[in-house]
C-alpha cells in the first residue's frame, strides 16, 4: 500500500519543487518506488519529476478534471512506495470560480485524496509570525489535515530555534530546516524553470538537492506522516480523443510544452505519434494524418525557425491536404510573424495571419474555457474544451475566423479565441480535458 502526501506551501517561490525532487530522489536512492503528481496546470514540473524519480508524472487538476479522470491518473501510483502531489502556488490558491470539482487549488487534491499536507516554509524576515501561517493553513479548511512543516532558508541556528519554537507550541510538527543553499537553485526564466531536457546537469542537482535535504530534514518521520493509501477506481479512462491516427508531433527545445496525460490518453486510443524537429529543419511525417504543434519557447528561437525553409515548406505542404493545429508557442509559428524580444520581425508559416510580439510583453495567465465555433483536430463544432493559457507576448493581428469562443474562469470573454483559416487551427490555451 502507498503512502501519499501532498506537498504545498502559502505562496509559490518556496521551494515546494525543489523539496519534491530531493524528497523523491533521496527516498528512490533508498530503493523505495516513487510516483510524483502535479497538482494544477504546470507543465514544466512533471518533467522534473520523472528526472527524479525515473517515473512518468502528470498533471491533477480540480478546476479541469472531473473526479474519475484525476482518479484515473492518480491509479499510476498503485505500485509505488510512496505517492508525492507537489501543489501549485499557495495551499488554497485557486480561481474566483468553481470548475469541474474544484478551484484548481491544490487543497482541493490534498482533500479529495485525503493525503495530508507538508508545507514548506521561508520564515526569511520572520520568526514567530511563520508559525502563525502555518497555523493559520492548518485550520483555514476543515477537510484539509496538516502533516507538519519544513521550514526553508533559515538564516541562522538562532533563527531556525525561535521559529521551531513557535511552531512546537502551535502543535504543528518540524520535520527540519534548511539552510540557504545557492547550489541547489534550479535556473529559471520568463514561463517558470528552465525545462529539465535542457539541462544537462539535471540528475546531479536533484542528488544534490537529495543529499542536503537528507543532512537536515527527518525523512524517516516524513515519511511515517504521509497516509497509507489505496487508489480509488480508476474510473473508465481520460476521455480525451486523438486528434487523429497517425500523428506528427513537434517536439524539441522551441516545441516542449505537452501534458504527459494528453499524449498518454492519445496513445491509449491506439493513436500512432511520430515526433519531428523544426529547429532541426524538420518537416512533419508525410505519412501522418494530422500534424500537432505544441507551445514551448519559440519566441528565443524564432530567428532559427524563420529560416528553416524545409521545415516551412514541409509543413505547409502537409496543411494542403492535412489538419495542422498550434498551441500558444505553436499558434504562433503556424502565424505570419514574430516579432522576438529585441524587437526583430522574424516571418513564420503563414498558415494564419496571426502576428504576435515578445517585444510587447504582458503576461497572459489563467484557465480558460472554450466552446468551439468549428471543428479542429480531436474536436467537433460545440465542444466545451478547459485549457490553461500563459505566455507573455501580445497579438499584434488575429485576422482569421475566431475558432471558438473563449472565457477565462470568471465567465469573462476573452480576445484570445484562436483562430481557424483552410486546414489549420491554433489556440492560446493548452488543452487539459473536454467537458462531457
């Protein structure tokens, strides 16, 4: 039976992924079976996870799942040792408006699950006041139990004694404190952490992170405070169609930002995926039936993408015959132009008109909520699709046919609708799950 444990914090920036990955990395080097989760939207962190572990993690998420898809992927975690859920910003930071069966936060995981909450604390510019925000999480939500806390960044012993102090006499647990430690920072840029197939010292920094958490934190009684635990019924499946049979998936440092669960519910459906490389100058397989491009970072690669002329010609020649659809980083390739950070014009595919700008940079960020004008790829005119939207450039044109109509998770009509023109399809958000 696993043990589960959900690991969160007041507000992101804490360190929860970094103490994931040691916790995860120093119990797996142990010879236990470690399964980690992502609770919310992120999608750079499961990879992290999987560095760790050598275990595929996916996303969780309340706002856009129904119950028996979450339990459905949790049910990978039926053969680990121990279950770790990394949340997402604070404890209870979700959206204004319920989604599916929740805000997204992830106390609403911590207590559909019934795993008790390890928080991480930085108690920098404070001593007492950081057991009253543990105490205060403790006790916001009645269905949500406190394993104990790891407190972050501790100055001094002095300091570390008065805040472990505060929270002893508040009844909440110490499981350890962790001085600063600039060696195990994991690098960070403009949509979060540098992904982890871009670094390759990854393995050795999340050991580590294993070996410095090992000195300070009590894993053992970590460990003893998460929940035995038995996964519910897995429920019948992801419900997610395929965008086709034969699919040809962008995939490289531009074209990275996939969720593991919609490639593994495509596969499932007895879809084939072929991967490819625009940055290698690349085209799509011309044996596949539609052709997927996925966000990542192609506003600092733009430059090498507008003049890889075989893959331009590739793709619009697969677009002729074949669906070709873009999310976000994809959206915009499949556009007209991008104009990078320094304010160059780069030209695109022109399979839409859409023009966008990284020199212009606002910050686009939330859920989103979609109702399809028109078919595209895996969809059908009127299908309600929840998706999650962050990137920084602004569109400078959208001149095509909206594709869908599209909210935030207010109910508020936003101007990202996605756009529709021949045979490709783009969108802002990344799909997480269709409404059924």
């Amino acid at each position: 039976m696993a043990a589960g444990l959900v690991i969160s914090a007041p507000a992101s920036g804490v360190g929860k992924t970094t103490l994931t990955l040691a916790l995860a990395r120093a119990w797996r080097n142990s010879g236990l079976r470690v399964q980690c989760f992502k609770s919310g939207p992120d999608y750079i962190d499961p990879a992290f996870h999987a560095a760790a572990t050598g275990r595929a993690s996916v996303n969780v998420d309340s706002w856009a799942m129904d119950r028996g898809t979450i339990s459905h992927l949790v049910s990978r975690g039926t053969d680990a040792d121990v279950v770790l859920a990394e949340g997402s910003m604070g404890l209870f930071d979700g959206v204004a408006a319920r989604g599916v069966c929740g805000t997204g936060a992830t106390a609403d995981i911590a207590e559909m699950l019934d795993w008790p909450v390890l928080l991480v604390i930085d108690p920098s510019g404070q001593a007492q006041t950081a057991a009253a925000i543990a105490a205060g999480l403790r006790d916001y939500r009645p269905g949500v139990r406190l394993a104990g806390v790891v407190l972050n960044r501790v100055a001094s012993p002095r300091h570390e004694a008065l805040v472990r102090r505060a929270l002893l006499d508040a009844g909440i647990a110490v499981f350890g404190a962790l001085p600063r430690h600039a060696e195990i920072s994991l690098p960070k840029r403009h949509l979060g952490l540098v992904q982890a197939e871009e670094q390759t010292e990854i393995s050795k920094l999340i050991d580590e992170a294993a070996r410095f958490v090992a000195e300070h934190v009590d894993l053992d009684a970590v460990l003893q405070s998460a929940a035995s635990w038995s996964p519910p019924s897995a429920g019948s499946g992801l419900n997610v169609t395929p965008p086709g049979q034969r699919i040809a998936l962008a995939r490289d440092a531009a074209f990275s930002f996939v969720y593991p669960h919609m490639l593994e519910a495509w596969r499932a459906a007895g879809a084939e995926i072929s991967t490819f490389s625009p940055l290698a100058d690349e085209g799509p397989d011309p044996g596949a039936d539609v052709c997927w491009l996925p966000g990542g970072y192609p506003e600092l690669q733009a430059g090498r993408i507008a003049a890889n002329a075989r893959f331009r010609s590739g793709l619009r020649a697969f677009a002729e015959t074949r669906p070709v659809h873009g999310e976000c980083g994809g959206y915009m390739v499949l556009g007209s132009a991008l104009t990078d950070a320094d304010g160059v014009s780069h030209e695109m595919t022109g399979l839409l008109g859409l023009e966008t700008s990284f020199a212009k940079r606002r910050m686009h960020l939330g859920y989103r909520l979609a109702e399809l004008a028109a078919p595209m790829p895996g969809h059908q005119a009127g299908a309600r699709l929840r998706g999650h939207e962050f990137h920084y450039s602004t569109i400078v044109a959208q001149p095509d046919t909206p594709l869908a109509v599209v909210h935030d998770a207010t109910g508020a009509v936003i101007a990202e609708t996605g756009s529709r023109r021949g045979q490709a399809t783009g969108t802002f958000f990344h799909l997480i799950a269709e409404d059924r």
